[in-house]
C-alpha cells in the first residue's frame, strides 16, 4: 500500500510540475473545440 501511495504521489508531482509549464489558456483552447465535438 505505502509503495503504491508513493509511487501515486511521485506522479502527481510530476503531473504538477509538467501542467504548471504549459500554459492553461492556449492548452484549454485546443481542448474546448474537442470537447463539443
């Protein structure tokens, strides 16, 4: 369990560290016409 936990919160950081990178407006413009689609 601890090792699945860690392994999740290892991920989550990089996840945080890639989505703070990128820029959110231009990302959320690519995805709303895909979203309505």
């Amino acid at each position: 369990m601890l090792k699945i936990l860690k392994s999740k919160s290892f991920i989550q950081q990089i996840l945080i560290a890639t989505l703070q990178k990128i820029p959110f407006k231009p990302l959320l413009h690519k995805l709303k016409p895909n979203i309505k689609k």
